[in-house]
C-alpha cells in the first residue's frame, strides 16, 4: 500500500511539474526581436526574459492566487488601496501616516506662500481649491480600517493655514457633503471624483470669484452635453490583481456619466492658447482631477465662470510640480493671466517631493519668501503639533 502511494504520489508530482512546465512555454512562442538585435552583448538575452517574465503562465497564476486570498480571506490588497465597506476602495495615502509630517507640512506651506507671492508680484490673484479627501467625504464605507490621526483634521488645518496666509481658498467641504444627497461625488473604485462633484466644485469656486471682478464677463456661454453612463474599471482596481483567473471577485465597476462643455459661439476662443488676440483671464493647474478630461472640472469651471481658462494640470505629478513648471513658464512670464485656480488634493500636503527638476536656489527662495509669512508657519506648527 505504501509503495503504491509512493508510487501514485511520484507520479502526480512528476506529471504537474511536465504540465507546468509545458504551459510555461507558451510565453515563449510569440517572442520576437529586432534584426539588428545583438546576441554577444547579451541584449537578445535580456530581452527575451524580460518577455519571457511578462508572459509567464505560472507567474499571473501565482499573482491572481495569492490576491485572491488576500481578498477573499482578509479584505486587503496590494500597498495602494484601502478595501472598504460595500465595494468601495480608496487611496491609502488617504490612510496611512506619512513619515517627516509636520517637516513636509511646513516645508510646502513655505512653498505655496512662495507661490503666491510670486504670483502677486505678477498682479496675479490665486484662488486654492483644497480638495477634500474621498475618505473624509464617505466615512461610512470604511469597513474596519481608519485613517491615522494626522488626516482627522489635514483638511481643515491646510484651509486655515493659507487663509490665515492671505490665500482665498473657499470651503469644499460643505458643498460635496451636500451634494451627496442628489449623486455620487466620488468614483467609487477610482482616487478620483465624479463629472458631478467636478460641477459642485467649480459652481463653489465661481460664487466666491465671481464677486471680486477678477474674471470679466466675456458675453461667452457654455453648455454641457452629457452622455450615457459607461462602466469604469477604477484606478483602486489595479491594486487588486485578480483578474483574468478571479476578476468575478472584484467590485462592480462604476457608471461614469461622460459631461463635455462647449462655448456656443462659433468664435470662441481656443482653450489651449492662453495667448490669442483676446487674452484668457484665469489659469487652472492642478493634478489629474484637472487634467483628466473624463471628470470635466475644466469644462465645469468654464461654464460656471462664464470664462475661458487655460488648464495646466497635469497627471501623475501631484499639485506642486504642476504649479513650479507653470511659474517658470514663457506663458507665464510673457502674458500672465490675472486669475489662477490651483487645485490642491488636501492628502498632498504632508507628503514630501523630488523638485530637482528644478534650480535649487530658486525653490529656496520661494521657501524663503514664504517663510517670511509668521502666520503660515505658525499655524502649521500649531495644527500638526497637536495631531502628534
């Protein structure tokens, strides 16, 4: 009997090693290189296990496996996203506490004093559109885990901070927790909010602008078009890696509502060129809240302004990057607008940033500058030092 299952067991083993590994070739058979590809140097080498790796059967079996457990047997993904109640998901930058705080705090609140100051000495004015978390606005779909104590008050210390700076930087808050009694404000499997809490947004900023004439009526009207909703597979859903073997397991996608906005007047003036006969008065940068053209908040700001606007936001590159690269812009420095919208995600704030893109003594002296300002530094201090 025993050697019979010796035997039986010998087999199975032996017989799942050949059936692996014969699966395992499959990602061989579609590799192909360039003619000219060297073979001495080892280029055609390392190129064929660079594809070899991608494709390997054994290792996307091994990927979807061990999330799925993960998943299914403790709720959790990879670093990246939080798994909440009711198939929400959300950033863990929104949760997880962030190493050099209160120093990282302080040193971008120099920054973006730095940044107005630089701005006003252009006879600019900056208008902070300080995003409220997605966490914050949806507690109720936590599940077991909540956010560390530095983001309990992140957003109302950061709106503090720079009103107290001579910043304008109109609640957000408030409105999106409104309006999430007539819609979704925030994709429920994506960082990002939805066309409508773009829309809540922009109407805010446009009520608290519009009664300081910085933006001039330009006869212009916009209109959006909606279309049907389509299902958004969300950001959040590339932290699990379920699919293709356990894609069953992921959350329902989300419907995403398309919104684009257009100026009815055939001569309107082209988005993109800040610098045509008729200059455009306001500014927008920020990050892919902006940027992304699936949330329309450009478009939303449009209409709500009742203004053209030029969007500089970029994606992938947070709110700072965006901003330095617009202040060392020829567009800024030749024709610069009088008007500029910086959307700033309040979980941005503590986090600490590679500038060495840029010349070094410059971003010290926008620090410097910013420094200047004791009601800034101090309230930061304050706010951070009683969250610790």
């Amino acid at each position: 009997m025993n050697r019979t299952f010796n035997l039986l067991y010998t087999g199975t083993f032996a017989g799942t090693l050949l059936a692996l590994g014969l699966w395992s070739t499959q990602g061989a058979r579609d590799f192909s290189a360039a003619a000219d590809t060297p073979v001495l140097n080892g280029k055609l080498a390392l190129a064929f296990e660079k594809h070899y790796d991608a494709e390997f059967p054994i290792k996307q079996l091994g990927t979807n496996l061990w999330a799925a457990l993960d998943f299914s047997l403790f709720g959790e993904g990879r670093p990246g996203v939080v798994v909440g109640a009711n198939d929400w998901l959300y950033s863990d930058e929104e949760f997880k506490p962030v190493a050099g705080a209160l120093h990282n705090s302080q040193d971008n609140q120099a920054l973006i004093q730095g940044v107005r100051e630089t701005l006003a000495r252009h006879d600019v004015q900056l208008v902070m559109a300080i995003l409220p978390a997605k966490a914050r606005l949806y507690p109720e779909n936590f599940g077991e885990r909540r956010p560390a104590p530095l983001h309990e008050q992140l957003y109302q210390n950061f709106r503090r901070a720079v009103a107290d700076a001579g910043i304008q930087a109109p609640d957000l808050l408030g409105p999106l927790s409104q309006a999430k009694a007539e819609g979704q404000v925030f994709l429920r499997t994506d960082t990002h909010w939805t066309p409508y809490g773009a829309q809540v947004v922009a109407g805010q900023l446009a009520t608290a602008i519009k009664p300081s004439g910085l933006v001039p009526e330009s006869g212009s009207r916009y209109v959006t078009e909606t279309a049907p909703g389509e299902p958004h597979k969300g950001d959040l859903t590339n932290f699990l890696p379920l699919d293709p073997l356990f894609e069953e397991l992921l959350p329902p996608p989300d419907q995403l509502t398309k919104h684009s906005t257009r100026a009815q007047e055939e001569n309107a003036a082209g988005a993109d060129d800040l610098f045509a006969e008729t200059q455009v008065p306001v500014a927008l940068v920020g990050t892919s809240y902006s940027a992304d053209e699936r949330w329309n908040f450009a478009g939303a700001l449009r209409q709500a302004l009742g203004s053209d606007l030029v969007n500089f936001a970029e994606d992938g590159r947070g709110p700072l990057l965006p901003m330095l690269k617009f202040l060392q812009s020829d567009d800024f420095k030749n024709a610069p607008p009088r008007l500029v919208i910086w959307e700033f995600p309040e979980r941005y704030l503590p986090m600490a940033y590679d500038l060495s893109e840029f010349d070094a003594e410059w971003i010290a002296q926008l620090k410097a500058a910013g420094r200047q300002d004791k009601h800034l530094a101090d309230n930061t201090a304050t706010s951070q030092g009683a969250r610790h």
